[in-house]
C-alpha cells in the first residue's frame, strides 16, 4: 500500500459541509450589506416612482446626517472596547445650550463654542469615571445619561427654545449645489474619524486596547489616557451633532433626538459585521446607519404605521447583536 492509498480523498459530505460553513461565513462578512442591498431593492420594487428619486435620496441623506455623526461618535469609544449611552442626551444639551445663549444675547459663534465645550467636558468627564475610577462603562454613562437630560430640561426650563438667528438656522437648514449642509458636516467629520482610526497612532492604540487591554498595557500603550480621550472625543462629536439638529430644526428641548443613542449603537453593531475582525469599525457603521436611514424612509412612504416601526427597529437591534455576536464566535 503506497502513501498514496493512505491519504483520504474529500467525500461528498465533506465537501458540501465545506461549502456550507463558506457560505456561512460569507453571510456573517457580508450579510449587512446584503440587508442593505435587499431593503433598498425592495422599496424601489414597492415605489419605484418616489423610492430612488434624487429629491427622496436626498431627503434620505438629511435625515441620516446627524446620526452619521452621533454613530460616529459611538464607534470611538465602541473602538476600545466601551460604550457611551449619553450621546444622545449630550446632544440635546449641546443643541440646548447653544440655543440658550443665543437667546440670552450671545454672538451665534460664541454660542457654539459653548456648545462645544458643555459637549467637550461630558465627554471628559466619562473618561475619567471609566478609565481613572475604573467605573463600568454602562453604569458610568447611564447616571451621566440621567444628570445631561435633567441639565437639559434645567437649560431650557422644561420648554422647546426657539427663534434663533437666520445665520444659525442655516447651518442646518442651507444648501449647497441643491445638498443641505449637514450632509457635508456629516461626510466630513465621517472621513476625519476614519482616518484618526486608521491612519494614526492613536487610532491604533484604540484598536489595539479593543482587543486586549492588558496586551496593550504590557506593549506600553498609556491605556488610561487613550479611553479618556475616546470618551472626550465622542462628547465633542457628539455636541456637533446636537448643535446641527439644533439648527435644522429650528429650536432645541431637553429631548430632542432621544432615539440617537440607541439607533448609534445598532448602527456600530450593525458595522461589525462587515470587518473579519468583528471589531466597531467606521465604514460599517455608516452601512448600519445607511440601513436604518432606508428602513425609516421606506416604512414613512409606505405608510407603516410610527408603532410598527418601533418594532422593525428593535427587531434591527436584535438581529445586529445577533451577528455581532456570531461573528465574534465565529472569530
């Protein structure tokens, strides 16, 4: 009997079993943007004079843009292993605080600069409850999540602010070559955050620390220091987000985009599926926030009841957790 005859060939069964766990990998890689594909062939099929219209894809893009930047937020810190569950609250205070001050007297410049700054020191101060007192992230930014919203209602006095400038309203309201401006705010803090993540030594770090804190600890990376800087970033970030929706909406309360913080981390759940990693990543989460964004408006043009889409969408988060969790398994 040579060596020859001692090897097995593959049978059937093997093979088929093969191409079986191929496909299922594939579809844990892939399967985000499949649903993608699929929801936008199924809203053109459902509408095909409204759904792929240059005014409805417009429309689309508006509404995703302040969550593309909130989203965005969420996957920094998400990129290091956390969460922050007061994005959304940040942004209302943000928004709030920047239409305060206008109200009260200040210049539209000085006023978001404010705004700014409200957002800058959240985010600061997450970071240091989590990465200096060594606090759990969920509980850390659910009791800040808390105090925001009541500082919010405290800065608005439990009223929606409005009547702010012209020059205000049209950071969030203006076009440019028929496009409104918070698309290109969204577009450009999107491509900043990708590079900072892939690009720079910090994004490393960050990646690095998501995948193991004590190797990264042990490899010198000043661990403490880069979560707070996540933390701080995604509060900066995430008061841009609120001051545009601020002025795209041309007033500001205490609870304005409540809904961003949990649709930013099903967008970031979503992302993680399409990296073999299975790691937050930024070009996924645009693709979880692009199909959300296609969800909403399709259901609206159909006529979906506002309650049946509460649904669709926690059955979205569902099944985002769900494949993240696969592909970390899988991993």
């Amino acid at each position: 009997m040579t060596s020859t005859d001692n090897q097995k060939s593959p049978t059937t069964t093997s093979i088929v079993v093969g191409h079986a766990s191929n496909a299922g990998r594939w579809m844990l890689q892939g399967g985000t943007i499949v649903a993608l594909i699929v929801l936008v062939l199924f809203f053109f099929l459902m509408r095909p004079d409204v759904f792929l219209t240059f005014v409805n894809v417009k429309n689309i893009l508006y509404q995703v843009s302040i969550l593309a930047i909130i989203a965005g937020a969420q996957t920094v810190v998400m990129v290091v292993g956390d969460f922050d569950l007061s994005v959304g609250a940040t942004s209302a205070l943000a928004g709030a605080t920047a239409a305060a001050a206008m109200l009260g007297g200040w210049p539209v410049p000085a006023a978001i600069v404010l705004a700014l700054i409200v957002g800058l020191l959240i985010g600061l101060l997450n970071g240091v409850l989590v990465a200096y007192l060594n606090l759990s992230a969920f509980i850390a930014t659910l009791a800040m999540m808390t105090s925001v919203v009541g500082l919010a209602f405290l800065v608005t006095q439990g009223t929606t602010l409005f009547n702010f400038p012209p020059e205000f309203n049209e950071l969030g309201q203006g076009k440019l070559f028929e496009i409104p401006l918070p698309v290109y705010f969204a577009i450009i803090i999107s491509v900043i955050l990708w590079f900072v993540l892939r690009y720079t030594t910090l994004g490393r770090r960050w990646h690095a620390i998501g995948g193991s804190v004590e190797v990264s600890r042990l490899s010198g990376v000043n661990v403490r220091r880069a979560r707070l800087l996540a933390f701080t970033i995604a509060g900066f970030v995430s008061a841009i987000g609120g001051i545009l929706l601020a002025a795209r909406l041309g007033s500001a309360s205490a609870v304005q985009g409540e809904d961003n913080m949990m649709f930013s981390v099903a967008a970031v759940f979503l992302g993680m599926t399409i990296v073999r990693s299975g790691a937050a990543n930024l070009v996924g989460t645009m693709v979880g926030v692009a199909i959300i964004g296609v969800m909403s408006n399709g259901l609206n043009i159909l006529g979906v009841n506002a309650y049946v889409q509460q649904v669709v969408t926690g059955i979205i988060i569902i099944a985002a957790v769900t494949l993240s969790s696969l592909k970390h398994r899988e991993r």
